[in-house]
C-alpha cells in the first residue's frame, strides 16, 4: 500500500514537471519551429507563406480599422511556448491580428506568443535608423500571465564579536563574576526579594 502511495505521487510530480503547449496539437501542425525572427530579419521572402511560431514581449499594441498591429522584441521560446526572459533578442517583428487587441490589455512588458503565416515585411523607423519589420498574420495567439518575482536579499553577518568567552553556559549555571545567574535581573538579587533568594534551595 505504501509502495503505491509513493509510486501514484512520484507519476502526479512528473505530470506537474511536463510542459503545457500554449496551443492545441492541430494548431501546430506544418508550422516551422526552426524559424526564429533573426531567420525573418536576414531574409523575409524567402520565408513568405511559412507557417511559424514565434514569441516574446511586446513594444507597442496599435488598433487600427480593420485588425491590430502588436510590434514585438522577439526572443528564444521555451520548451512550453513561453518567450525566455533574457536580454540576447533576436530582434522585432510585427504581429498582425485580425480583431480588436486592447492596449490596455496587450501592454508593452507583456509576453506574447503567436502561430502564423509569414506576410511579408513593413519598413519604419527605430528612432531615427531605418528598421524592416518581418509581418506575421496572426492564426492563434497567446497572451502570457506576469510570472512572479522573487529577490533574494543579503544576509548581513553580526558585526560584533560575541560578548562572553566560552563556555557561556558557565554564565548561566552560576559561575557569572557578579555573583550567581538570576533570570529576572540583578534588582532581584540584591533588591526587595534579597531575602527569598538568599533562602531559596537552588541558590547555592
């Protein structure tokens, strides 16, 4: 019985460990997974018409009358799908989704993964250098949840020596230099209560 305890909990932890596509299966077939946006950036036409996956976080959210343009800063995909969090991007592409995308919603920060269809390429600007923008049409898309933050804060030693030589139990058990070990302080022991302390059996 213990044995098929352990045995049931070890499968749910590997179940917990297993990557969760952001996609269904059907969505994902005949899309190129090798294709990454530095590939669009050096070459677009030859990549027209592809079918790819690409991720990572978002610029700006532009609606417009028909569709909503999202200028992404495209980066390397987990194993799930999940754009990594790392400053070596693969440079900008755009993302072309055919309904309303709130920018409230769909805010630069955000992570945003996308499966669509090489369109083509758009010029602007990137301040003032010239930037050509690799166009995806977006099929499915998804919108990542802020992972938490966690911050590890420095432990900062004790600065000064400790006060007593060792063995400081002898402080404790009598042998202190101002006399025996009083846990509610010298006033005690030489105060109001003198006389029960001086009678009492375990001072010694």
């Amino acid at each position: 019985m213990r044995r098929s305890i352990l045995l049931a909990l070890a499968l749910a932890g590997l179940a917990g460990c297993a990557t969760i596509p952001p996609f269904p299966e059907e969505a994902l077939l005949g899309v190129d997974r090798s294709v990454t946006v530095a590939d669009l950036r050096r070459d677009p036409a030859a990549f027209l018409n592809r079918q790819v996956l690409l991720g990572g976080q978002i610029l700006a959210t532009r609606p417009r009358a028909s569709d909503t343009e999202v200028e992404v800063l495209g980066a390397p995909l987990r194993d799930s799908g999940r754009p990594r969090d790392t400053d070596r991007a693969q440079g900008r592409f755009l993302i072309v989704a055919p309904e309303f995308l709130d920018p409230a919603v769909y805010k630069p920060g955000r992570q945003v993964t996308v499966v669509g269809r090489v369109s083509g390429q758009a010029e602007r600007t990137v301040g003032d250098q010239p930037y050509r923008y690799p166009v995806v049409a977006a099929e499915r898309l998804r919108l990542w949840a802020p992972e938490p933050r966690y911050y590890a804060y420095p432990y900062e030693p004790y600065p000064y020596p400790y006060p007593y030589p060792y063995p400081y139990w002898h402080f404790y058990y009598g042998h202190h230099p101002f006399g025996h070990y009083h846990p509610y302080g010298p006033h005690f022991r030489f105060g109001l209560f003198h006389h029960f302390y001086r009678h009492h059996p375990f001072d010694r």
